[in-house]
C-alpha cells in the first residue's frame, strides 16, 4: 500500500551522526519510535488496565499496517521476535526438497540445514553460488522440488531478486522470502511469494524485536504448524488437553507478541505509510548511485549490480588494498561493514551531503595511498593526486 506523500517530514527525522553508511547492519531509531517506547514504557509502568490495555492495543495495530503494506488479510500475518523466528515457522513445516542458495544470509541457510536435520522430511538443495536468478532457479529445479527460499536483496551485494520472475519459473511450489534488507524500502509484490518474513531494525528503524512474518493460503495449506505455541491454538487457558493449532497464521506463533516491541513497530511503519514506499524505494537508489558514483571516481570497483540493487553498495577492492579502504574510512568516522574483503556501504534516504563529503574524503586518502604504492613499484617518485 502507498500513498501519495510529502518526503520532506520523513526526511526530517534522521538524525543519525554524520558518516553512519550502515542502515543494512543497523537502523537508529526514529525520534518518533523512541518517543512511543519511552511513553508506553511509562504506561506499563503505571499498573492501570487502561494503560496496559492500550500499549496491549499496538499488537493489532502493527499487524494492520503490515498486512497493508503486504497487501494481505490482517489474519495472515504474525509478529515475531526475528526475521529468524518467522522462518523458521516456515521452514520446519516444510518437507519435500527446499533450493536455497549456499551464500545466502544464515537465517536461510542455517534454518533450512536445521530443519532438514529435526525431522528427516526436508533435503536441501543448494542453489548455484552467485545472483539468484530466475534462470538459476530454473536451472536448479527438480521434480522433487517443493519449496524455494531467497532473499529479495542481498545482503552481501544489495541484489535485487526479480520476485514475480522468480514465482514465473517455479510454477505453484512454495516461495519463501527474506525481507529484511527490503521491505519498506523496495516496492514489491509481495503476493507473488507465499511467505514473507522480515524485522524493523534495519531500514524501518524500530529496534530489535520487531520481526513479522505472512503466510498465504497455499503456505497454511501446505506448511505444518510445528512450532505452534500456546498463542497458535484453537482454544484458551480453559481449555482441557492440547487444542489444536488455530487456522489462521496465528498458527504459526509460539506465545503472545510484546506490545512494546508492537508499539515501535507500528510507530515506524505509519512513518513509511505517510511517506511512501515507491518514494522512498527511489531516493534510497538515488542514494545508492551517489556512493557508486563516489567510489567510480577513486577508482574503488563496485560489486553490486548498477541496475538491479536497492538501498545496499559493496565495494570489491583489490585484496591488498581492503584493509587500507576500510581504516580510511574508519579514520574519516565513516560506519560500514567490512566482510570478506568487500566493504558494504548502506546509506538511507536522509543520508545527507555531510557524509558523502566524509565517504568522498576517505575514499581519496585511500587512492592516495593506492597510487602511492603503484610509484614506488613502477619506481616513480612524481604522484600528484586531487583532492576529494
């Protein structure tokens, strides 16, 4: 869901200090959502019922807004603790043969692996390592095949996967989708897949906690309630023995949701309703252009890729050189994260002109020195560099 919107109010909320370039790793939290949790803090504090009914009240309200913003019935999502926790109610009910690709960020791989190993009824099947593609899923498919799961960005690269494409080639088997490095900031449909899990302390900037997951109706039909707690049964406290799973994604929960982690959820998702996210989805690429276009200039090659890439930019330096880029940022108080030998770099869309001036800076010390070192192999001693 999206409307029309003004970004400036929205733009106006990041205060974050100057050179943090790493949304995908963190998001500090609004004024607005750290307003909500101090003052249904307070509330909680108080004992009343009005109080704790109120804050309680946030629960609903969190699962609306996601369901608006999925595009969904409101009984078709769940709050949970992590994106984690969302796949793994996914995962651990599925059988049959799951693709995953190896690389993928350990919430995929680790879950799938673990539920493949609980229960003997689901074989892992890695995807090929590299983008993942609708003609490498087609490539890796199966008869065997019953579900895929993918991240719709990459959290290594900032890829962005082609989701409709990707729901083109494997026809009615299930697809499950990491959101995290996405929603919010990337316009999707998310009802091409059939399960979509994600968390708000990244780019909604709502904390830890805040996690969410939707199941579709093709996902409750086929994925088993495994891991159904006391929050997903068909009864209440009352009842004798163990009730059954509820029939909504409910389900697929394991106790009560926590209204303080609700409450600054749903803070942060009406700041992206008002804003928009096909206008937030655009300036963050703007954003991401401008550091592609930073490090074009000093020389630093790009590993994402210029067209399909969302809010995150890895940069691929020469190995030699990686330790240098990242201490010259670090000694410039630009934040990012250094892994493998790329460095990522994660602007938001109030991401302002005083942190590109400290990414400009650092990436010059660092083709300073990278020129440097090239006279003195070469034997020349006449190196002139300009400034940033």
């Amino acid at each position: 869901m999206d409307g029309v919107n003004d970004l400036e109010p929205y733009l106006e909320t990041f205060d974050a200090e100057s050179g943090y370039l790493n949304w995908a790793s963190f998001g500090p939290l609004s004024p607005a959502v750290r307003a909500e949790a101090q003052a249904d803090a307070e509330l909680l504090g108080t004992g009343r019922r009005g109080g704790i009914d109120l804050v309680s009240s946030r629960i609903g309200e969190a699962r609306e807004l996601l369901a608006a913003m999925l595009g969904v019935a409101g009984d078709e999502v769940t709050l949970q603790p992590s994106t984690t926790y969302g796949l793994m109610q996914a995962l651990f009910g599925v059988s049959g043969e799951l693709l995953v690709a190896p690389h993928e960020f350990p919430a995929l791989t680790v879950t799938a692996r673990r539920a493949a190993d609980a229960r003997g009824l689901l074989r892992v099947h890695d995807l090929p390592d590299g983008p993942v593609t609708p003609d490498a899923v087609r490539a890796a498919l199966t008869d065997e095949t019953t579900a895929v799961a993918l991240s719709l960005v990459d959290y290594r690269t900032g890829y962005l996967a082609d989701l409709g494409a990707v729901r083109d080639v494997i026809g009615d088997r299930l697809l499950i989708v990491d959101a995290i490095q996405a929603f919010g900031v990337v316009e999707a449909d998310w009802t091409a897949a059939d399960v979509v899990c994600g968390n708000g302390y990244k780019w909604l900037r709502a904390g830890r906690g805040t996690g969410f997951a939707w199941f579709s109706d093709r996902a409750r039909e086929r994925i088993e309630p495994i891991l159904s707690g006391v929050s997903g049964m068909d009864g209440d406290l009352s009842s004798v023995g163990v009730p059954a799973p509820v029939g909504t994604a409910a389900a697929y929960t394991v106790s009560p949701a926590d209204p303080l982690a609700a409450a600054r959820l749903a803070t942060a998702l009406r700041e992206i309703q008002a804003a928009g996210v096909a206008a937030i989805a655009a300036q963050l690429r703007e954003r991401a252009r401008d550091v592609m276009t930073l490090a074009d200039r000093y020389g630093v090659p790009v590993l994402t890729d210029r067209e399909r890439h969302a809010g995150i930019v890895a940069l691929a330096p020469e190995p030699a050189e990686a330790g240098h880029l990242a201490a010259a940022l670090a000694n410039h108080g630009v934040t990012a994260t250094a892994r493998g030998g790329t460095i990522r770099l994660s602007p938001h869309i109030g991401t302002g002109a005083d942190t590109f001036v400290l990414l400009g800076d650092a990436l010059a010390e660092a083709s300073a020195g990278r020129m440097s070192l090239e006279a003195a192999t070469s034997g020349t001693t006449d190196v002139v560099v300009s400034g940033s």
